[in-house]
C-alpha cells in the first residue's frame, strides 16, 4: 500500500496520512486483517517525522479502523472494510470544505440532520 502526502497542503500530514490510509480501504487496496507499512518505513520514505505517521495511525486507531500493537504493527480491522472508513474519509473532507467557507460545526451538522429526513 503506498501513502502519500502532500506537503504544500494546509492539511497536517499526520492528517494526510490517515486520510491516504482511509482511501486506500475506501477503494479496495487493502482490507481488514492487512498490515499497515511499518510506520518508521514511512516516514523515511515520505521524508516526515516518525510521529507524524504515528499520528495519523493513531487517529485510524480511535476511529475504530486500525489495531495498534506494539512489536505487532498496525492492522486494519474489521470496521474498516465495512464503509466505515469511507464515511470518516467523507466526513474529514466535509468538514475541510466547511472550514474553507467558513461554516461553524453547528451549521454543518445542521445540514447533516437535514439530510437524514
């Protein structure tokens, strides 16, 4: 699995790098059980800090996408191939569209709630 990023972006990279992830399962390149690439390995090829990887690893782990062990690696769980992983990909470039035309969270998940009636 390649992760990229994108260093002129005003996206944090630890952000693009569990965005990168999240897409990756989104289009079927990888799947639950998969290894995530060691995250020293990344960083090395990305040429960013090792914490920086470690932090989008780590925001994959809180929502549920990513088992984190130590001497284990990552691995992808079961919910990340269960469309979860694609509505927090959708949710994070919503909320990036909204920050860009200056909505608020309430404006935002108002038009969320408006959706599901």
């Amino acid at each position: 699995m390649l992760i990229r990023v994108d260093p002129s972006s005003p996206t944090p990279l630890g952000d693009q790098v569990a965005a990168s992830v999240r897409r990756a399962v989104a289009e079927g390149q990888v799947s639950a059980g998969d290894r995530l690439p060691p995250a020293r390995e990344v960083a090395s090829s990305l040429g960013i800090n090792l914490h920086t990887v470690l932090r989008g690893y780590q925001q994959l782990r809180d929502e549920g996408l990513v088992d984190l062990r130590r001497g284990r690696g990552a691995v992808l769980t079961a919910a990340a191939t269960g469309g979860h992983a694609e509505i927090t990909e959708r949710a994070t470039e919503l909320v990036a569209l909204a920050r860009r035309l200056g909505l608020g969270e309430d404006d935002v998940l108002g038009m969320v709630r408006g959706a599901f009636r």
